[in-house]
C-alpha cells in the first residue's frame, strides 16, 4: 500500500516523475543546441512559443481564485509571478517578441493563434484545463514543477548557442537570460508549496502524475517543432538520432 512520503522522499519523487522526459531530448532542442537550426526555424519556434507561454499569467489566475485562503504563502507566489509576468518590468511576451523579429519573423505573425500548430494548441489547451479543474495544489505541481522548473535547464543548453553560433546579442536573447533566473526561483517555491500542501496520499499521488504528464506535454510540443518545421530539411540521421 502506498504511504504518505516526507518531504525529502516526495522531493526525490517529483524530480523523477520529470526525469528522462525533460524537453531537452527532443530532436528539436537537440539541433538548436548543437546550432544546426535557422533563424527560420528558431521564428517558428518562437511564433509556437507565444501561444504557449504568453497565456501564463491567466492560468496562474485561474489557480488563483481557487486557491484556499489558507494558503496565504501560495497565493501571494502566484500573484507575484504573475506580476513579473506581466507587469513588473518588461512583459516577458515582448522579450520574446523581440526575439523573434530578430529570427526574421514579426509581431503581428507571432500574436497570430493560426500560426501554431495542432501540437502547441494542444499543450495550451491542456494547461487551462488543467488550471480551472485540478486541485489547486495539483495544479501548481502540473504548471510551475511539471513544465516551469524545466526553463533553466533548457535555455542553459540553448542560450549560448544564439550568442556564439548565431550571433544573437545580448538584448535580443534577454527572454531566455531572464527565464533560466526568474523560473529557477519559480520552480523551486513551487517545489516547496507542493511539499507543504500535498498532505495526503491521495494527493501526493496526484501531483506526481501530472508533473510527469506535464513534462510529457512540453516534450511532445517541442518533439512536434521539429516534425512539423525541420524534419524535411534536417533528418533525424543529421542530429545523430535513429529515425
């Protein structure tokens, strides 16, 4: 019979319900890292990425309003992040607006929903699913330790690779610099809420398996980039994987 796990073996847990599945290991991320993407493709990744992300904060709200009050430290980490999403500086959706006019794509393009694909409409669908139906506390393990603790370690690998390879300068790739600081703080208050509210077996169960479908999510969209906008020009063979 499975039993209610301290933090430290919950901790353990969480993190291996997203290992292996990290988006890092799609072929996608695999050749924008290794700088064998183009701006081409990298303008539709980011035209993708908007309607994934740019909703953030409104799924965070949604969390929000369902939160119980009793949970004051919860509620204030989504309030703020949605803050620093939208308002507390830059809007990070104009960070990577930025980006992708300089990938050689535009504005009006990327805010434009019929420029996803099925796969990003999919990822997006499911987080406001998951955002106005899960427990609040299942919800914050599916969208902030499922899919935004893995921001650092993405855009660790990718950053350098648009500033050596393609020459990206510093303000055009300030997105990805903000994010790999912004979601390591995230990722790790979200950790910490889960740990302290998931106090049940039950529950505990359910935050593992959505931080494990949630990173299944992120690795099926950005596996899908690559099908989608890649794969023609750039074979799985050319990146060293098996077709």
């Amino acid at each position: 019979m499975t039993k209610l796990m301290n933090h430290v073996e919950f901790r353990a847990a969480l993190e291996n319900a997203i290992k292996g599945k990290s988006a890092n290991l799609s072929p996608f991320s695999i050749a924008w890292a290794s700088g064998k993407l183009t701006r081409a493709h990298l303008a539709r990744w980011a035209e993708n990425h908007f309607h994934y992300v740019g909703p953030f904060a409104d799924y965070l709200g949604y969390v929000y309003a369902r939160m119980p009050d009793k949970y004051q430290e919860a509620k204030d980490f989504l309030l703020q992040n949605m803050y620093e999403e939208e308002v507390g500086g830059v809007r990070h959706t104009d960070l990577l607006i930025r980006f992708a006019e300089a990938c050689g794509t535009t504005a009006a393009r990327v805010k434009d929903p019929e420029n996803m694909s099925p796969t990003t409409r999919g990822l997006q669908s499911w987080c406001y699913a998951v955002a106005m139906r899960e427990n609040p506390i299942v919800a914050v393990a599916a969208l902030v330790v499922g899919l935004e603790s893995q921001v650092p370690s993405i855009y660790r690998r990718q950053t350098p690779t648009l500033r050596d390879k393609y020459k990206f300068t510093d303000e055009e790739v300030e997105f990805f610099d903000l994010h790999i600081v912004s979601d390591e703080i995230h990722g790790e208050r979200g950790y910490q809420i889960v740990l302290a509210h998931a106090d049940t077996v039950e529950l505990q169960q359910e935050c593992l398996k959505i931080c494990e479908i949630g990173a299944q999510m992120r690795l099926l969209y950005t596996t899908a980039l690559y099908h989608d906008y890649v794969e023609k020009e750039l074979p799985l063979s050319a990146l060293g994987l098996a077709a």
